[in-house]
C-alpha cells in the first residue's frame, strides 16, 4: 500500500471519529443579578438572610413584611421559575443613616457568592432619631448554591 492511500485511509477514520463524537449541549448561563426591592423600614429584627425558590415561599415574606400595595404589584414581576430571590436584612438599628448595599457577586457554574455592604453614618452626622431595619431584595440565576459573606 502506499504511502497516499494509508493518508487517506487515516483522514478518513478520523473523519469519521470525529463526526461520531456526541455533540455537547450547549447550555447558556446567565451570570447576572438585580437589586429588585429595597426598604429602609419593615426588615427583620436581626442581621440575617434567606433564600426565596418558590412563589408560596414568597407570599410568606411578603406579608411578613407589610410590604405596600403599590410595591407588592412590581414585586410579583419576579420569575421564580428563573430566578431565586436572595433577601438581606441588616437588623434593627437605633437611628436612621444605615443602608445596605450588594459590593459585589462572583458566579461560577454552579454558585454565587454575594458579599453584601453595611453602610454606617458617620460619627455626628445628622441622622433620624428612629428606629430603622435596612433589607433588599436581590434576584439570582435559579439552580446555584447561593452563599452570603457576614455582613
């Protein structure tokens, strides 16, 4: 045999190899997030956070936190079936001037990693002298392993 017909021989085996490989699924991921809802009053008592996968779930907060009608109506938007709803409260604080923030989110396939931002008022800044309890509502890429720094 020659040397031309053992190339050909060879091209077309792997031709053929190649086009029996299974064909990957391509899968598209969506590496972004969205502050939906954020309130100064009405937040949990302590610094905490929970993770909303389904609508019943989320009826629950909801009416836990007297959120208004108004409100309510935008908040319904929210695609559970897409998205899971990541809620941070900062806790009870003694006056106004403190804020919550996302600092950042870092995706990999299968987690999220949110770091969250306490603001704190300067020393003597002019501040409400009532009770505030800083959350938000932050929408993730359903199906990952959501994970909170401490805050």
């Amino acid at each position: 045999m020659n040397t031309f017909k053992k190339i050909l021989i060879l091209f077309s085996l792997s031709t053929l190899f190649i086009s029996c490989k299974p064909k990957q699924e391509i899968v598209e991921v969506t590496d972004t997030y969205e502050v939906v809802y954020k309130n100064q009053i009405g937040g949990k008592k302590e610094k905490s956070h929970q993770i909303i996968k389904n609508y019943e779930d989320f009826n629950v907060l909801i009416s836990e936190l007297n959120i208004d009608e108004e409100e309510y109506e935008r908040l319904l938007k929210i695609d559970l079936e897409k998205h899971d709803l990541l809620v941070c409260y900062l806790g009870e604080k003694s006056t106004g001037g403190y804020d919550i923030e996302v600092e950042d989110v870092k995706f990999t396939k299968t987690a999220a990693e949110i770091i969250i931002k306490q603001i704190i008022p300067e020393k003597n800044a002019m501040v409400t002298m009532s009770f505030t309890s800083p959350y938000l509502f932050l929408s993730l890429p359903k199906n990952r392993t959501i994970s909170v720094n401490n805050y």
